[in-house]
C-alpha cells in the first residue's frame, strides 16, 4: 500500500518567549531525531531528471526507495530502542509497502499501472508478515501514542482488507480480535481505547458477518477495568458527535456551494451536480487513515461511477507539498477532481466546514443534501448503491 507520511503535521508552535530581551533557546533536537528526519527526506526523494511517471523506470526508482526505506527504518527501530521516533518509521513503513517489482507484462505500454506489473508475491507476503509483526509490536509498546497505536492498527486492517478483495474471500477479524485482548491484559486503561475503538469499528463496518460479536465484544469490555477508561471515551465522542452534528447542519447548507479550479484545471461546481451521489473527501497525502481507505473508495467509484457516482477530493497538503499531491494523485491512479489551495488545515472549505481532523467524508444524495458523515468500508458501497436507487 502506497502512502504519504502519515502522521499529522502539526503546525510550529512559536511561542515569543521574552528573558532579559531575548527569546527562549530550543533544546538542540537528538541525533535521532535528525537521523529520522533525513530518512523521511530520502522518503521524499523525487526520481532523477528525465524519469517520469509513468514509465518502467519511474516504478522501478519508487519500488527500490520504498525498500531502502524500510529496511533503514527497521534499522533505526534497533539502534534507538529508546526514541519514540522509532514507531513514526516503522509505521509509515506500512503505508509505504513495496511492490517488489520483477518486471513488466506486455500490456504496460498501453496501460502502465500497477495492474500490469510483475511482482514477486513471495517478497511481498513476507514482508507484510514481517510488517504485521512489527506494527503489533508497536500497538503492544508501552511508550507508543495513540496515534502510533492507531495508525499502525488502521494498516493492518487495511491490509487485511485487501488480502481478502484479492482472494475473494471474506474478511478474517480473529487475528484482530487476538490483539484488541492481548491490549486489555496489557493496558487497561486509556490506552488501549484507540485500538478497541478501531476494532469495534471494523467489526460494525462488516455489520452482515460481525454484528453479533461487536454487540458481544462491547458486553465483554463492560466487565474489564477498561469500561472505566471507555466509558470516559464515549462522553468525550458523544461530545465531539454533538459539536460535528452541529457542524454537519452547518455543512448540510452549504457544501453545494462548494466551487473551484481543480488542480488539474478541471472546473467544479457542485450545484451542478445534482442528480448524482457524490462523496466529499477532505483528506492528505500525509493521513494514513485516508490512505487506508483508498483502496475502498476506488473500488466504489469503479463499481459505481457510470451509474452516477461522483469523488470530490479537498486536499489538506500544503504548498510546499503540491508536486507530491500531483505524484501520488498519478501514481495511485485517482481520476476524481482535487481542491488544493497549499493551507493545510487552513483550507477554505477546511475553515468553512469546521474541519479539524481528517479523513472527513461526506456523502451526498442526488438532492446536495448530506446523507452519510460514516461511509466507509463496506458502508460506503451499501449507501451508494442505495443513494443511486432513489
């Protein structure tokens, strides 16, 4: 799975801190912090001149980058046992899983996209197994943050997702479940929250095969010490669910006048576009989770797009970030239109809408009236489908 960096960048906070007439020093950062740095550079890395996307030598320098970065990252992971900074690259490892490439069918000069790569599956089950390890090594740690936690749990379940399209085979949440109670024995306490909370919702998001163990699973937790620490989850969502409802009656009046220049050119203009189901998606090359549920929406659009089905993209990324938007919106093979002004969380439609943490996806019915805030997985197929039917 191809990702951008998947930890939130947050802003710089300049605090103008004035002693005797000067300003607070910052502490020197730690040479693994600089080390981490200059791995997510290389990361970063665009191919040589006259390499372009799409041709044979464009994948090939993206593969071997991907490789060199993590096995650099798992490097790192052994030389600071003690930096957090070792989660950041071991995580964003995930999102950035190699293709190992072993050649090209003869159909990539008219079609060059990964569906006409050579790959060799062996390498890459092998280093999703591994990957599998490390990142439930990462859930496991006790000096890990949530978002470590929650972005490396989010992979797994993406990836198990994907394993389960390409098999045509349902979707196996035991492995999952063996995790979510390993974390109570471990941690149960706050947390351990983000990885229940995921784990409740991949079980709800396939409501036709797990609705009874979510429904047993949350009984369950209500006699672990956890229920204390998820109880003070569940005020502080139902909170946040009561401020985003009133956002959302914000957003249900005015995101059809949602028009722009997308940054390929292409005009937008929601009001024209009533008659078709349209999602929403404010998102970054950055967010993991967005990345996570890629694969997905591609899926739908792909299903559903002649019958009426319409992506809108409002990018979150930053000026400075705008040729990587532009690569990874080519590379990862996303036709729809993308908002991107380079303000990050200061996006217009960002500020308009109150958005303040992404993915954030709203599903629209063919009147421009917001019919879903939750549409993912195995939900955002079921509401289309029935969106278009009315």
């Amino acid at each position: 799975m191809r990702g951008a960096i998947w930890i939130r960048r947050w802003l710089p906070l300049c605090g103008m801190l004035f002693a005797l007439g000067g300003f607070a020093a910052e502490p020197a950062p730690t040479e693994a912090k600089l080390e981490r740095d200059a791995l997510f550079e290389f990361w970063r890395a665009k191919p040589p001149a006259g390499v372009e996307h799409p041709s044979r030598e464009y994948w090939i320098f993206e593969d071997g980058k991907y490789q060199d970065f993590a096995r650099k990252a798992r490097l790192f992971f052994s030389k600071y046992p003690d930096s957090p900074e070792r989660y950041d690259l071991i995580v964003q490892s995930g999102y950035s899983t190699p293709y190992f490439i072993r050649g090209f069918k003869p159909g990539f000069d008219r079609e060059p996209t990964q569906a006409n790569f050579i790959v060799d599956h062996a390498a890459r089950a092998a280093f999703v197994d591994e990957q599998m390890k490390l990142n439930t090594a990462v859930i496991e740690a006790p000096d890990a943050t949530d978002r470590h936690r929650g972005g490396a749990f989010a992979w797994m379940l993406a990836e198990a997702r994907m394993k389960a399209r390409r098999e045509s085979a349902p979707l196996d949440l035991a492995p999952f479940r063996a995790i979510a109670e390993r974390m109570i024995e471990l941690y149960p306490d706050s947390r351990s929250v983000v990885v229940m909370t995921e784990y409740l919702n991949a079980l709800r998001a396939e409501s036709s095969r797990y609705e009874q163990q979510a429904s047993e699973f949350e009984t369950m937790l209500q006699s672990t010490p956890l229920a204390a620490a998820m109880k003070e989850a569940a005020e502080k969502q139902k909170v946040a669910r009561e401020a985003a409802a009133e956002a959302a009656r914000v957003r249900a009046a005015r995101i059809g006048s949602i028009q722009f220049t997308a940054v390929d050119g292409r005009n937008v203009d929601l009001a024209k576009m009533r008659g078709k189901v349209v999602l929403v998606d404010f998102w970054a090359t950055w967010c993991g989770p967005c990345i996570a549920e890629l694969p997905n929406v591609k899926k739908v659009y792909a299903a559903y797009n002649d019958a009426g089905f319409e992506v809108i993209g409002i990018s979150l990324d930053e000026q400075k970030d705008r040729q990587k938007l532009l690569d990874f919106v080519a590379g990862r093979e996303m036709p729809w239109p993308q908002h991107f002004d380079g303000k990050g969380f200061n996006n217009e439609y960002a500020k308009a809408f109150g958005i303040n943490a992404i993915p954030a996806m709203f599903l629209l019915d063919k009147e421009g009236r917001v019919a879903a805030a939750d549409a993912r997985g195995e939900k955002l197929h079921t509401e289309v489908k029935r969106l278009l039917a009315q």
